[in-house]
C-alpha cells in the first residue's frame, strides 16, 4: 500500500488518483514518458524508514543540528569570502517585517514600501562607491562579476578579459562559465607569491583588450595600489576596468571609480548580513550616468518618477524593458533571482553607520590586519607573504615546514579556526593558509593565535 504522508495531502491514495484522472493518465509512470527508461530509477531508493510523527522528526533534526557548529563557538580567523562582521539588531529587525521578508527573492510581491527602501539601498550604495548607478542586489558576489565582465564584452566587441591578481579560484572558474559566450579570461600579472607585477601587466593590454578585471583588496587580502595606472593603460586602448571591490573598506580606502573604474561590483555580505551556514549572499553592479553602460546592466533599477498628483514622486522600474524579464530572450543578459532581501539590509547598516561610521569600522579592520601581520611575523617557522603591502582583513601565512592541514587540525582541538588552507586552492603559495581578521577579532584573540601557533610549530620541530 502506497505510503500515506502527514504533511502531504496529495500522497492520500483517493487524492492521488483523482489527480491523476483530471489530467488524463492511468498511473504517475505515465508522467515520466518521455524520460528514457535508462534514465529512469529501477527501485527505490536505500533511505531509512520516514518519520511520521512530528515529536520524533524534531527530535531527529535537532540531533543533527547539535553534530555541527559556528563560529560563534571557536575563535575563528575564518574568511575567503564569507566573513563575520557584526550585524546590529536592527538589520534583523527591519528585514524580518511582513513587508519586507517574503520567501522566494528576497521580494515581496505587493507594494508596502519595497520600492523606496531598495532605491535608499541604490542611494547609500552610489554615495559609497562615488558611482551613480547601482542596481538591485544580484544573487551573489560571483554572478555580479561574472555580469561585469560580460557586460564589457558587448560593450566593445572585443572578447579578451585580463584578469590582475588574486581571485578566488572558484569564483574565476564560475566567471569563466558565466560568460563564456561573451568573453574569454586570461589571468595576467601575478608573481608566485601572488602579489602583482603591474608592469606585466600593462605590457598585456592591447586594441584586443575588452576590459582588465581586478580586486581590491584581493582573494588574499591586499590593496591593490595600480589601478589608477591601469585604468589609465586600459582606456588608452579602448577597454573598460572591472574592479570588484568590498564595500564594507570603502570607508577608509579610495572607491574604485576614483582610481578609474568604469565598472564596480562585489558582494554585499559584510554589510549587516549572518554568515547564514554559507548563505547570505548578495551582489552588486555600479556604474556611472552613461545610457551605454546602464542599458547593458541587466539587474532592475529603481528610480523616481512623478505620479498623477502634481509635485509628487513615487519609486519605481526604471529602464524594465532592457531587462529579460520584459525582453525574455532578447534581453542583454538572463537575470532571475534576487536578493534584494539582503539590499534592504545592507541599506540599514549604511544608514546606521554613515559615513564617519563606515571610515570608523573600516580603520579599525586595517589596524587589526596590520596588528596581526606583525604577531604571526614574529612566529618561528611561519613566514607572512607581502608583509609591507597594504592589507586589509586577510593575510597569508606559509609555513617553513610541515603540513597546514595537520597545523590547523591541532589549532581547532584548541578551540581555533585558524585559518583556510590554501594548498589545493593556490598551490604556487606553497603550505599557506589565509587568515581573516574583522572588527569582531579583538587583540587578545590574535595573540592567543600567535601562541596557539608558536606552540604548535615548536612541538612539530620537536617531534
């Protein structure tokens, strides 16, 4: 007899074959015709027994839960990406409203309010960024660049994208794929340590050149101090520069578009949002007031128009039409899921913050960086990479000898997240691991680190 689930009324056998009678087939086989039946699965799968009553389902999925933990339960130096900065409570406390919190999008589906606050996120964004023009929030940090440099490729005709420095290899993997029908990326300019030789650099780009993607501060936390220079060399041969740039630094380092850039973007998770086990990801693309550049964007924009009563505005879709949503398959790019949940966060945090704010959190990253560069120099058998550059919230560490798997394994039964190993994702780095600092990484923490290390390290020599 067919199993008869308590939350789904449509396994109920009468329900299941009134269905089935509705639209015309004899069994649910009859759905899967046109699967071929190699395909198709011959039995059932090998899963454990179900589990019908709802006091032992909680019981079971708290069990699970209980079998992992979160940084919160460690002194963690962990970054590469997702990074534990402090969320105030009212970034909780705005995004979790009726009006705003929806479960598909980040979007609610009637208007109460979602407009303005989205275009105060756009607001605060540009003013950050010194651009103009900033869109809905993506649905992460990877897709915002991967748009940017596709975006650069229909704009110029050329498809060859010079990427500068340290990117995070599977997010340069996922650009790749992204817009592999739009450009070709070529990385470009790294030493072994990673740190950048501008002058290769400038050397590679040519009238083939559609754009020059960098980050700063990189994939391993340094400041990019050339992209004056480079924007300079890539709009003297026609291309664009792409600069990813995290805005959570932009209190206290030069916005891009300063330098040059004609494109921004980057991830906007620093900005009041949990690390979420993984999630809470959002992405965005800025650009200056220019109809070329904006018309290839293809997240909404939200802007301000004027309604039927005389002097009033209300916030609506600008541009819509260029979007595929409007132009389905001739629209410039495919865009679907948002995150503008987590765009209406982000514009909570920056009006908390403001701009004394931002310069205030942002300074106090550099200085716990730079705090930390100089404890892990003084470890025995550890070498920190590029330690005069500008860093900003992650450092590498090398290790003399030894294995950092073993390093971080013997870190963590001490309670220490210590780092990300970056053996298998940057193995011209040697035995390194990336180490990320915040505002929520007091002093004591880094000096139970070097510590931690320095004992480590010594009974390794001395076994």
């Amino acid at each position: 007899m067919a199993r008869v689930h308590p939350y789904v009324p449509n396994s109920a056998p009468g329900v299941r074959r009134e269905m089935l009678d509705a639209i015309g087939v004899a069994s649910d086989e009859d759905l899967y015709e046109a699967v071929p039946a190699r395909l198709r699965l011959a039995g059932p799968l090998d899963l454990p027994a179900g589990i019908d009553s709802e006091a032992e389902l909680v019981r079971h999925v708290r069990g699970l839960l209980r079998r992992g933990a979160s940084t919160e339960d460690f002194v963690s130096f962990l970054g590469a990406g997702a990074f534990r900065h402090h969320v105030p409570s009212v970034c909780d406390e705005v995004n979790g409203r009726a009006e705003f919190l929806t479960a598909y999008a980040g979007e609610t589906y009637e208007e109460h309010g979602r407009h303005q606050a989205l275009f105060e996120y756009c607001s605060l964004m540009a003013e950050l960024l010194e651009m103009d023009v900033v869109t809905v929030p993506t649905y992460d940090g990877f897709q915002a660049a991967s748009t940017a440099v596709s975006m650069t490729g229909r704009l110029t005709g050329r498809r060859e994208v010079l990427v500068v420095g340290a990117v995070d290899p599977d997010k340069l993997e996922r650009m790749a794929t992204y817009s592999a029908a739009t450009v070709d990326l070529r990385p470009v300019g790294s030493r072994q340590d990673g740190t950048v030789d501008v002058d290769a650099v400038l050397a590679e780009i040519t009238g083939r050149t559609a754009a020059v993607y960098l980050e700063t501060p990189d994939f391993l936390g340094r400041v990019n101090a050339h992209v004056g220079a480079i924007a300079r060399a890539a709009h003297a041969q026609g291309a664009l520069l792409v600069v990813s740039a995290d805005p959570i630094s932009l209190g206290v380092l030069q916005p891009p578009a300063a330098a040059g850039a004609d494109i921004v973007c980057g991830d906007i998770q620093s900005l009041g949002i949990h690390l979420q086990f993984g999630g809470g990801h959002g992405g965005y693309l800025a650009v200056h007031d220019d109809v070329d550049l904006v018309m290839e964007l293809p997240s909404r924009l939200i802007g301000l128009a004027p309604t039927v009563v005389d002097g009033e505005l209300g916030f609506i879709d600008l541009a819509y039409e260029r979007t595929s949503l409007a132009a389905r398959d001739e629209g410039v790019e495919w865009v679907g899921t948002a995150a503008a949940l987590w765009g209406l966060t982000a514009g909570v945090f920056l009006a908390l913050h403001g701009p004394d704010g931002m310069a205030e959190l942002g300074g106090t990253v550099l200085a716990r960086t730079r705090y930390a560069i100089e404890r892990l120099r003084g470890v025995p058998g550890l070498t920190v990479l590029a330690p005069d550059e500008v860093h900003f919230r992650e450092l590498v560490v090398r290790l003399d000898s030894g294995d950092v798997g073993g390093v971080l394994a013997r870190l963590a039964d001490q309670g220490i997240l210590g780092g990300v190993d970056l053996t298998r994702r940057v193995p011209d780095l040697g035995e390194s691991f990336l180490v990320c600092v915040t505002e929520l990484t007091s002093r004591e923490e880094i000096d139970l680190l070097a510590a931690a290390l320095t004992q480590v390290l010594a009974e390794g020599a001395a076994a």
